[in-house]
C-alpha cells in the first residue's frame, strides 16, 4: 500500500496536478525487513543474520531495539520475514513498505500578497479576518528561536533566502570535516538527517519539504519573500520522501533522528492507509510520544482509494493522523472564505482546521524561489508553528497542556461543525493571548494617596514583598504578591529589580516579570516618596502603587522630578498615570530616557509603549490602559461616597477602566430614567452626583454596563 503526501499543488490557473498512481510491482522494498529482536535472544539473533545472509543497517534502542536489516540479493522479503518469525528469536519481523507521492508540487512562481492565511486582506475574493490571526499575535510573541520543530518530509533548501538562518544546527557535529562528531552514524549532520541515504544531506529534490518549512519558520522581518508563522524557529530537516518515493525504514530512522536530537515539535504532512503501517512504525511513534514530543498531523485530502475528495478517517483510518496517540494533533483545511476544504475530516480523529487553500511559502528551484500549494500539507505546518511560538510562549507546559490550549482557543466556523472535535479554525492571537495585554490611552483620574503606606527605599532600591489583597492573572499567571523598584517599575520576582539602565521590552535579558509606569534612573534617596495602599470592594477592588515627587538620578543641571502611579485592578486591567512628567531637564522629560511597558516571566512576551521617548512622549494627565485579551466583562458596582446630605447624593460607580456604564434613577424602583452614561477612567471608578429638592421622599439608583 501508498503513503500519499497530504497536498494538493495549485497551478497558475488553479487547476489541480492529475494524482500520480504508484509504479507497478510491490508495496514493499526487496532489500530490507524491519526486525524486533527478542529480549536474551541477541546471540541467537545474531547468528541467524550470518546463516540467513542479512546485515543490519540501523538499530533503535528507543524503539524496542528495532533493527532495519538489509538482505542479500535475490532473497524473497516474505520469506525471509517468515523464516525470523519461525526461529522464535524476534518478536517481529515486516515487510518494509514504499511511501509513494500523490501528487508532485507544480512551481507558479512567486505570488506577490499571497500569504492570506497570515493575515487575510479580502484579496482574490476571500474574506477579511479568515486567517490564523497573526498579525494580532506577534504583538504578544513572533519568536521561537529556542524551538526545534523537525519537518519529516522531502527535505529542505538548506541555502534558501528566507530558510537558512532559520535551520537548526548539530551543535555537536563539525561542518565539512567529513567526520561522524557526534557519534550517531551520520557523518556532516549539520541541519538534520537524510533517512533515504542515512547521510546527513537532507536537500529536497521534490520541493514539498521546502514548501511547509516556509509555513512553519520563514525568516520574519527579513523584507524577503514571506514570513512563517514563527519569525525564527529551528527547523530540522529530515528527508524520508523522494518524487519518487521513500519506505518506512527512511521515516522510522527520521522519527528516531528527531526525538534524539531534541524536537520539540514533528510536522508530518503525509497519509497512509491502515494497510501500510506496522507495528515499528507505530512504535516509533510512540517513543515519540514518551519523549514528550507534539507531532502534527495532516489529515489527509482523499480516502485509501486515492481520488474523489475528502473522506471521514473516523471510518477509513489515515496514518500517523489515526493513531490513537494524545500527543499526536491532526488537522484538515480551510479556505480564504473560512469554508472547509473539502479535505479529509473526522469527528473524533481530526482535531482542528488550519488554512490549506492556496497556500503561498518558500520552494525549493533556486534560493529565492517561491510558490503557491494547496492540501492539508499546508494546513498541518500552520499548526506546527502556532504549537512552536506555545512552547516558547510557555514553558512550563506539557504537551497535553499545550494541546488543550490549542483546542480551547480555536475560532468555531460553521463550515468546520461536525468535521472536527472542535468545530474550529487555528486562532493563533487566541491561543498566545489568552491573559496577554493590549494597551490604548484611557481616561486620566488621579488617586491621591491619603491614607497609604509609604515605602522607604534607597537609590535602586526593591521593598520587601507586598501582598496583594487579590489574586492578579499577569500573562496567564496568578500573582499574589509584588516588589516595588525605586527606579519606577513592578516586580513579581525579587530579580533585578535594581537595575536602572532601562532596556527595550520584550527582552530575555533581566528583570523580566515587571510592569513598568516610567522605568528610569530615579533616585529617591534625593527627595520625593513611594507609596502602596488599596481602594474599593471586591470585585472592583485596585492595588495603587505612587512614586511622588520622585528625583531623576542625573542631578547637573536642572533637577528633574516624576509624579506617577500604577494600579492593579481586580477585573484584570493594569492602568499607568502620569501626573506631572514634564518638569525639568529636557533630556530626561516626558520618558525621554524612560522605557513604559509590560513584560511576562520569560522575557519573550511583552508589550511596549515607548521607549526613551519613541513612538511619543508620556505627558501631564496622560493615562495608558492594559487590558487582557479574552479576559470576561465584569458587572459594574455602585455606592454611596457618605450618606447622603439634604438635597444631594454623590455616587461611586466601579467597573473595568474603559468600559461604558449607565446610571439610572428611580422614585418607585419601577420606572428608571437613564441619568448619565459614563466612560470609567484609569481609577476603575466614576463619581456622579444628583440634587434635589429636600421635599422628596425617596431615590433609587442602579449601574450597568452600556451595551
């Protein structure tokens, strides 16, 4: 039987490439069996290879011991294998099938504005926002570069323009010394593993490889060609398939290669039908799976019968896309409309979709060369790369964990209901920004700081932890405690918090973990105060944290002082005010020399406002809003600032800064009159106020949420 690539190549016209059947003869090689020795049984094994002629080529110690062996010439495989099984010493031994290629990619050249499944424009008719939403999630993170993603496929033009700085290297292999450094029996493994030729030359002579690479990891912000859904990302390239075919063995030697070398994702754009697959090559899926490795999975465009279109896989199983593995991912296509495919799909064996319609990625001609591919192929790298930027995003998680966050944040399309378990397509801003941060100018509504506690801290000085009245979710964390700099910025981690040459954010380099209002050299040893209190009821309570007055280190000249203030709201916002910033040495004004922003505990995502003044200036009664991406609208509360006075009452309406809300009144708690709609600034709290004649008896009143 065949394994078929999962694409489809689109010519220039549209039309599909006619699939290629595979060659008459076997489906199997004539040269090799896959062996499992059998525990205590290596003597014996081993002169069973001498009496029967056969060789071993590759073993696997993580797959059981398998053995790829290799039989002399004119020996019948079947037979051979049967001779093994008999002898008792193995405990199996099969045939090692061909993997044959669908279809061979056709080369339209270079699209200009294709990349629609990047960030969809309505170009040739799709529809806006029909996409991975990308654009929305590099603002949270476009870097995996500490992320080995293995594409098991044709291999790779390791010299293209916008691959090779993007390909990973064996940081135990010498280039071009003709050696075998690392001791894994391939010589000049440099970026990865060619499983045809057990050398370590992985270049594509099919252009498939190529193509997905580009999906997962073209180098972003290169103003060359496109981007990968992953700015920077290590690829592994490991070649199992040529246009004319590969075998099990090339795949198995592949899967081994990745999980030794250190994968942390496999991309596997290809299908088999259950005829194909034996028990080796499940197995080394599973010594995959163990290593905690995620594989992506293409569902597949057709059924085993090789035409006509989609089928459901729950019924018709296609490999490795219907081994019942948790941490194997399969995915089907969609189109620039965000209509399905047409692709193979599954209720309970295909998880999610991803765009797999004209399809615009790098290939493999010449090193600027690029085109445009159509199949679940495409779609499965999508995945790959989202998965990639996850692990990077979140370390701490393991795959199940990841996978579950892939699957809860996908965007349900109608199309996809009922030929998925999540009834979604990828949503790439989702699955990052859940409990990241946008940022807009807000309202500005001082807090004073009556009745707080000043903090004394010296030059770079940290205050000992200050517990905070509530748990506050910072990128998907909760915190329940923070660190207060002298040089204006927040801290969850007591690390570096002392630092007062402020650096761009995002950045690994430390302090990471911290918010920061106007992160300078600021020096309240010279004059000013710190101080930390809290306001409100729950659930509209807010931690405030003030620099008053506060010193510029840089004494010469004219002395330089800040007046600002953070807050932590409850319902998850984070506000920075600013009120006075302008007063002083004109270098130092303004956030001249000042970074504002937010960074996360990994230092790889973050959100920066300015940065020694660029893109503005911080200004008197500037206020600046964060809010968490996906984070729910909570209700509005409404008090009393005292009871009320003859003739007047002054109400506090809290809610989320930048939500609308409405006061109404009433004289019989039936009849409301809207009286003022309101838009809650950075405090989280409005005060309105009502006067009457003394002579009335009553008054009702009420907030909520405009809509």
């Amino acid at each position: 039987m065949i394994l078929c690539w999962a694409f489809l190549a689109s010519s220039l016209s549209g039309q599909n490439i006619p699939v290629i059947r595979p060659k008459a003869g076997p489906a199997y090689r004539g040269d090799r069996l896959l062996l499992v020795p059998r525990r205590g049984a290596e003597k014996e094994l081993k002169e069973l290879h001498r009496q029967q002629g056969t060789r071993v080529l590759h073993s696997f110690p993580a797959i059981g011991g398998l053995q790829v062996i290799e039989l002399p010439p004119g020996a019948e495989p079947r037979e051979v294998a049967r001779r093994f099984r008999g002898s008792g010493h193995v405990q199996t031994a099969e045939l090692d099938h061909w993997i044959e290629a669908a279809a061979l990619p056709d080369d339209p050249g270079v699209t200009t504005g294709s990349q629609w499944h990047l960030n969809n424009t309505g170009l040739l008719g799709g529809t806006i926002g029909a996409d991975i939403h990308a654009l929305e999630a590099w603002n949270v993170l476009n870097n995996a570069s500490n992320i080995v993603v293995a594409v098991i496929d044709s291999g790779c033009r390791q010299t293209h323009e916008d691959l090779a700085a993007n390909l990973w290297v064996n940081p135990a292999e010498i280039p071009g010394d003709g050696q075998d450094n690392d001791g894994n029996g391939i010589i000049d493994d440099i970026h990865g593993i060619n499983g045809v030729t057990s050398t370590g030359n992985p270049e594509d002579d099919a252009g498939h490889g190529t193509h997905v690479s580009g999906i997962i990891g073209a180098v972003g912000n290169n103003g060359r060609g496109g981007s990968g859904v992953a700015w920077k990302v290590q690829v592994m390239p490991c070649k199992f398939l040529t246009p004319s075919g590969g075998s099990e063995s090339s795949l198995i030697q592949c899967l081994d290669y990745a999980r030794d070398k250190g994968a942390r994702i496999i991309n596997c754009s290809f299908v088999a039908p259950a005829s194909a697959i034996s028990s080796s090559l499940s197995n080394a899926f599973w010594s995959v799976r163990n290593a905690g490795i995620i594989v992506v999975a293409a569902a597949g465009n057709f059924g085993s019968s090789g035409g006509g279109g989609g089928v459901n896989i729950d019924l018709d199983p296609q490999f490795p896309a219907s081994f019942p593995m948790d941490n194997i991912v399969v995915v089907t296509g969609t189109t620039r409309r965000d209509e399905f495919s047409g692709y193979n799909f599954g209720t309970n064996t295909v998880h999610l979709g991803a765009p797999g319609t004209e399809i615009y990625s790098t290939y493999f001609g010449f090193d600027s060369n690029y085109g445009t591919l159509s199949g679940t192929s495409m779609a499965a790298p999508c995945v790959s790369g989202a998965l990639a930027l996850m692990r990077a995003r979140f370390p701490g998680l393991n795959y199940r964990q990841l996978i579950s966050r892939l699957l809860q944040t996908v965007e349900p399309l109608p199309s996809l209901a009922g030929r998925c378990s999540t009834g979604g397509r990828l949503n790439l801003a989702r699955a990052l920004g859940m409990g990241s941060f946008t940022w807009q100018f807000a309202g500005f509504d001082w807090v004073p700081t009556n009745g707080m506690t000043p903090l004394v801290l010296s030059a770079d000085g940290v205050s000992l932890a200050q517990a905070l009245p509530f748990g506050f979710s910072y990128f998907g964390e909760t915190q329940n405690q923070v660190y207060v700099g002298a040089n204006g910025l927040l801290g969850f981690t007591n690390v570096a918090l002392g630092i007062s040459a402020n650096s761009d954010l995002p950045s690994a380099a430390l302090p990471n973990a911290v918010l920061c209002p106007l992160w300078d050299d600021l020096n309240p040893e010279l004059g000013g105060s710190i101080w930390f209190g809290q306001l409100g009821a729950a659930p509209n309570r807010r931690v405030i944290i003030t620099w008053a007055d506060v010193p510029h280190a840089i004494t010469a000249g004219e002395q330089t002082r800040f007046t600002f203030q953070a807050l932590l709201h409850e319902t998850g916002e984070i506000t920075f005010q600013y009120l006075d910033v302008e007063t002083g040495r004109s270098s130092l004004v303004g956030g001249k020399s000042a970074t504002v922003g937010l960074e996360d505990g990994t230092g790889l995502a973050g959100l920066r406002c300015t940065f020694n003044g660029s893109p503005f200036l911080v200004t008197n009664q500037m206020a600046l809003l964060f809010t968490q991406e996906s984070w729910p609208v909570l209700p509005a509360s409404l008090s009393l600032t005292a009871p009320p006075s003859p003739g007047l009452t002054t109400l506090l309406m809290s809610a989320q800064p930048g939500r609308s809300c409405v006061l109404s009144g009433s004289d019989d708690f039936v009849n409301w009159t809207p009286l003022v709609t309101n838009l809650i600034p950075a405090s989280g709290v409005s005060v309105w106020g009502e006067s009457w004649p003394s002579a009335r008896p009553q008054r009702f009143y009420r907030t909520e949420l405009a809509p």
